[in-house]
C-alpha cells in the first residue's frame, strides 16, 4: 500500500513564500542614490579630508539619512500632491525627492563653525527663561569658568544678557553629550569639522540622552522653558520648512514641464530614427536586387554601374541611388537633432542641481539675479521668502536634532531652512571690525591733544544729515490734570526714563559719520535714519560706555591668635580708619592693574593688527611676483588642470573678485557661481569689501586708478588679497578653488 503524500503546512508554505515589500523596496531605492554618492564622495577623502567631513557622508551619517528619507517618503508625497496636483508625464516625485536629499550639501555642523547659530538658540532659551523670571535659577546651573576663545562666541553686545551668560549657556549647549559614553571609537574620528555640535555621533545613533552630568545640566535648563513656547518654536520651524519644500515643488514642475517636451522631442527622434533606418535599409535593398549584386550599394558606386543594364532599370537605379543620398542626409540631420536634444537635457540636469544648492541663497540674493539665473517664473516663486524670527528657529532646529526627529535629516528643505537661519542673524552677514571709525576716535585729525567728544563733521555733500529732535525740548503736553487744572509740559528724555529708568545718551550725533556708510545699504530719509540713528546711539553707547572696577569689600585675613590679642587693644575708630585706607589702597591697586591690562591688551592689539598687516603685504607682494613670473615665462597656458575640483565649486569663504576681461567673467563665473564678480564699470564698494574674507584681482583689464582704490579699502580693513596668475578662466577658477580649500583646512 502506497505510502500517503503528507500534505504541507499551509502557513509554513506562506511563510516561505516571498512577498513583496514596499517600504522595504522605497527603502532600497533610497538607499542606490544615497551609496552611489558616498562612493563619489569618498573618492575625494585622502585629496580633501575638509570636503569629505563638510558634506556628512560617513556610514552613520548616511545610515540616519537614508532612514530619515524613506520614512517620510510617504508624508511628503501626499503634500507633494496637494502642491501639485497636475504632474507633467514622465516625472517621478520618489526619484526626484531622494535626489535632491542625497545631492552633497554644506553639513550643518559645517555652517556652524562659520556662522554660530547655537549663538541664536542660546539668546533664545535666555530671553524666554528671563520672561519667565527664572534667569536666576539658570545662572547658579552655568559653569563658572569659561574659556572664551574655545567656546569661540562671536564678538556681540546683548543689551539684554551678560557676556558672562552667553558664554555660559553656549558652552552648555555645545557640550551637551561631552560626558556620555559608548560610541565606537571609530566615529570619534569621523569628519573634519572641528566640533560636532549639532550631528555629533551620539545624536546619530540616539545615544545621546544618558545620564552623565553635561545631559543633566542641558535637560535641568531645558524644564525651565514652558513646552507651550517650545511647541510655538517648533511650530514656526515647520511651517518655514514646509514653505521652502512647496516653493520647490512649484519650481521644480516648471523644469518638469521643459523635461517633458525635451522627452516629446526625444520620442520623435526615435520614431524618425526607426523610420530612416527601415527606409534605408528597403532602399539598400533595392539598389542590390537592380545591380544583381551581394553586398550593400552605396552611393559613390553609381559611377560604376555596369554597361550592360537595360535603360529602364538604369533609370531605376539612379532614382533609388537618389532616395538613398536623401536618407543619408537625414540621418545626419537627425544626428544634429539628437546632439541639440541631448545638450537641452543636460541643461536642465544643471540647472535641477543649481536650484537644490542655490535656493538657500535666495532670502538674500536680489530678485533681479534670481530671475538672470532661473527666469521671472521661479523669480515669483520664491518672491517673499522671509526669516520672522531666526532666534526661535535656531532653537527648534537644535531641538529637533536633540529630539530624533526625521525632518533636520532631509538635507534640501533641512540645510536650505537652516542656511536661510544663519544669514539672517545679525553677525552671520560679516564679522565685527571694532570700533567705527570717526565715531569713537575721541582724538581731532589734526592734532595730539585730546579732544572729548570730537567726531569727523565734514560729510560728503549727497548726504543729508537728519534734524534729529532735541530729546530735552519740553514740547510734549501731559494729559493728566491735577486738583487745580494745571497741566505740565514733559520731554521725551523725561518720558524716556519714567518708563525705562534709562537716560539718553547726550551725543545724538555721534553717529552721523556713519551717513555715507548707511547711504550705500540705500537707508535714506526722515522715515528710516531717525529710528536707526537713535538705535545706534543707544545701543554704541551702551557698549562703549566707560567702566571702572568696582571697590570689593575688604575681608581681614586670618591672623594668628597673638596678633588678634594686640588687635582687640585698638580702638573701634581706628580699626575703622584702617579698613577704610586698606579700601582704598585695594581699590587704587586694582584700578591700576586694570589700567595696565587695558594698555597691555592695546598693545597686544596693536601688534596683532600690524602682524597681520605685514602678512597680508607679503602674501600680496609673494603673488605679484608670481604673476609677474608667469606673464615673463609665459608658462601658464600649458599647465594640466587639476582634475580634482569639481565644478561648479562652492567656496568656503567670501569672496569678491575685480578685473578680467568681459569674455573672462562670462567663462568663470558659471564655475564659481558663489563669487561676486565686480563690473569693471562699478567703483568699488567699500562695504562690499570690507563684507569679504578675501579679495581677488585679475590685473589684465584694471586700470590704475581702479586698482589703488581698491587696495586702499582692503588695506583700510585688513582683507587680504590675492592675484590670478593666469589668463585662462579655467586655470583662474582651480586657482582661486585650491587656495579656498587650504584657508579652510586651515
């Protein structure tokens, strides 16, 4: 008897069978694009160790990243689709979304190194904790002993906070996981920006909320905020992050609709294509079976048709010879059609790609550039994009890293937002130069003598000079009657303290040779110099104010029980008059030990200011004479290019360029398209300059005049410059890319 078959396990048979995952598929897809571009990346790490940890393409990085991206793949679709609910054919929402996230970008932590936005979560945190009234409860949390230079705050004046509790809270805020533990050894290593504040690999990987003493210290400051004004934070920062993600989508379809047509043209060609090929081939055909004869005809053998053909079929061979010719040309106007169609398509693959780097700049890029670069339609896209509150945003960003939420891990809308945030704070735009000057230079031009309160009065004749209202004219009526009726006249001073207890400073005109330098951001007028020049005042004032140490309070020394016997013998008077002079000997010491560290910092200024001067003059003189070399030897044309920058570049510093011929510019300026390139019919700027890190001059379309001028501002504020060796806009461009990369590895 046969044995009988044992039936199978259904549930095993469905357990074994293969299903089809989607979201493991999506994450799949993401995870092509994002592997593809570590690759590229890595291949620059040994040349450029900088680029490749400014960009967050190590394993853990990428790991979250791709993460972060498929899982919200799904959320952003549906507002994708409420943005725009007709889609061109052809274009693919997933494809272009993961592209656009895994497209290297300037890492957060890289930004930070240049433009300190914990600064702004740290103002943030301070002013809502102040409103609150728990600033004292926080300061007794702040470390007591900070080192300025390795906090590395830049140089600010808050009229509402303390030096001493800026350092503080910023210095918690960066060492926030400085105590924690358990990270391989491996990520402690990993990338080139010299701190990791904000992806720092125990955020990364969620390790980062442990209880070790710096988490305790941030975690105790952080429960002093209310949640309602962490949530309005938050909140504020993702209807700003999904403002920028729609205005992208919107631009975004405009390029959909060119791919589109350019896919028409493409499907055309490929159509006219199979159709000459058929012809051709019926044609070719046609001559062998008249010719009697194996291989193909071509054209030029009809010259050589033998004799002995019958006129008819002489007739029909040259006619289809003919047809032949036709097709050839065809196929070669086709060629043409297929190069112009492939050069559109690359076209709008760069401008896709310049559009994800360069629309992080458009909150302060002119609108007239907008639209030379991407057309009116974009130009009206992004028309209004603003930063309200850029303190608020600096903190819900923090948070939302320190919370482990998705959204900062999507680098488009996340570096774009944050990028937008950086340059709206007052001192991302440029670096403070110390005091203005002609504003608080107490010394007359002409002579050594001191002069209280002397300021530089002679202005240049287009600027005028605003009346400023007299803030002690009695001009202002109170509208409260006393039990007699009288009523009584007040100033604005008067008005001014009763509200505030602050007196207005007594020099309102102490800015005034500020004029010109306000009259090049275009800030003329009643309406918008009276508000910025009684700011100004206020605000200089307070920074500057004179200060002198204050008397301590004299605590007696232990002495031994002897000396405390003859002690008890003196007279409470003239214990007294000892404390009283040792008071005052104590506070004449003092005074003249801050004197004299006040001169000595002066001096140490002085010096650094005058190193750096005769650094900056033999760096010049150094590439004069390199410039001088190549245009003797003319050696330059010949040199390789260095096939390790990628272009377009993206430079680290701010860089402003004069000089170079028309056709020069045109050639460079796609490759550098974050450098300011000066028309030779602009005159220099000197708040342009003096906003750059660096000046660059092509000297072979430069006039003299033009040149001197533009070495007096550099010189004036200490921005060094260097010269193009070349002629070529390509060796110019790795010229200017290769020293960019060394100052920022530096």
């Amino acid at each position: 008897m046969a044995k009988k078959k044992k039936k199978q396990n259904s549930a095993k048979q469905i357990k074994n069978k293969t299903v089809p995952n989607p979201l493991r598929q999506q994450e799949e897809a993401v995870r092509r694009v994002y592997h593809s571009y570590m690759k590229d990346v890595g291949k620059r790490r040994a040349e450029n160790q900088r680029f490749y940890g400014g960009v967050d393409y190590d394993s853990i990085r990428v790991k979250r990243r791709i993460s972060a991206t498929a899982a919200t793949m799904e959320e952003f679709k549906s507002k994708f689709r409420a943005v725009c609910p007709s889609v061109p054919e052809g274009f693919d929402f997933e494809t272009d979304w993961i592209e656009a996230n895994a497209t290297p970008r300037l890492a957060y932590d890289m930004e930070e190194e240049f433009k300190a936005g914990l600064l702004g979560a740290t103002i943030w945190m301070l002013d809502v904790i102040r409103d609150h009234g728990s600033i004292q409860e926080i300061a007794e949390l702040l470390p007591d002993q900070i080192d300025p230079v390795e906090v590395g705050m830049p140089n600010v004046w808050d009229p509402c906070h303390s030096e001493e509790m800026l350092l503080g809270m910023l210095s918690v805020l960066q060492n926030r996981n400085t105590d924690c533990v358990g990270i391989r050894s491996a990520e402690k290593k990993t990338g080139s920006p010299k701190n990791r504040y904000y992806l720092d690999g125990y955020t990364v990987e969620n390790l980062h909320r442990q209880d070790v003493p710096s988490r305790s210290t941030f975690e105790k400051i952080l429960s002093f905020i209310p949640q309602a004004d962490i949530d309005r934070a938050v909140r504020a920062y993702m209807d700003k992050y999904w403002d920028i993600t729609q205005r992208y989508y919107k631009s975004r379809m405009i390029y959909a609709r060119e791919e589109t047509k350019i896919h028409a043209g493409i499907e055309r060609y490929n159509s006219d294509v199979d159709r000459a090929a058929q012809s051709l081939t019926q044609t070719s055909d046609s001559i062998r079976s008249l010719l009697q004869v194996e291989k193909p005809v071509i054209p030029s053998m009809m010259n050589g048709l033998p004799p002995m053909l019958p006129q008819g079929q002489m007739n029909a061979a040259v006619t289809t010879a003919s047809r032949y010719q036709d097709l050839i040309h065809t196929a070669r106007r086709l060629q043409e059609e297929k190069e112009e169609l492939d050069e559109q398509w690359d076209e709008i693959g760069d401008k896709i790609s310049e559009l994800w780097c360069d629309s992080s700049s458009f909150l302060f890029k002119p609108r007239e550039w907008i639209t030379e670069q991407y057309g009116e339609a974009i130009a009206d896209i992004w028309e209004g994009i603003e930063i309200e509150d850029p303190y608020a945003m600096c903190f819900a960003f923090l948070y939302l890293i320190d919370r482990g939420f998705d959204y900062p891990y999507l680098y488009y809308p996340g570096v774009t937002l944050f990028s937008m945030t950086m340059d709206t704070l007052p001192w991302c735009r440029t670096s403070y130069h110390g005091e203005a000057e002609g504003v608080w230079d107490h010394f007359a031009p002409d002579i050594n003598d001191f002069v209280p309160g002397a300021v530089q009065t002679e202005l240049p004749k287009r600027i005028k000079v605003p009346e400023l209202e007299s803030w002690n004219r009695m001009q202002y009526l109170d509208q409260y009657e006393d039990e007699l009726g009288y009523q009584e006249k007040v100033s604005l001073a008067q008005v001014m303290y009763e509200m505030t207890g602050c007196i207005m400073p007594r020099n309102l005109k102490r800015y005034y040779p500020a004029l010109p330098d306000l009259d090049t951001y275009g800030i003329t007028g009643k309406k918008a110099l009276h508000p910025l020049i009684y700011c100004m005042n206020l605000l200089g004032e307070g920074k500057y104010r004179s200060r002198k140490l204050p008397s301590m309070e004299w605590e007696p020394e232990e002495q031994p029980e002897e000396e405390q016997n003859d002690v008890q013998t003196e007279s409470l008077e003239d214990l007294k008059a000892r404390i009283a002079l040792l008071q005052s000997e104590n506070s004449r010491l003092k005074q003249t030990v801050y004197e004299a560290d006040r001169e000595l910092r002066e001096v140490k200024k002085n010096h650094a200011a005058q190193e750096q001067k005769e650094a900056l003059d033999r760096q010049e003189l150094a590439d004069l004479r390199e410039l001088v070399f190549h245009l003797q030897e003319d050696v330059y044309e010949g040199e390789s290019s260095a096939d390790s920058i990628l272009f377009p570049y993206h430079n680290f510093q701010r860089i402003v360029v004069f000089g170079g011929h028309d056709s020069w510019a045109r050639e460079i300026k796609p490759r550098l398209p974050d450098v300011r390139f000066i028309d030779k019919s602009m005159v220099p700027n000197a708040e342009l300059i003096r906003r750059a890190d660096i000046v660059w001059i092509q000297s072979n379309a430069i006039s003299h005049a033009y040149y001197y001028k533009i070495l007096d501002e550099t010189r004036k504020y200490s921005i060094p410059v260097r010269y193009f060796s070349y002629a070529s806009a390509l060796k110019c461009a790795e010229q200017l890319a290769q020293q960019d990369m060394q100052e920022a590895q530096k």
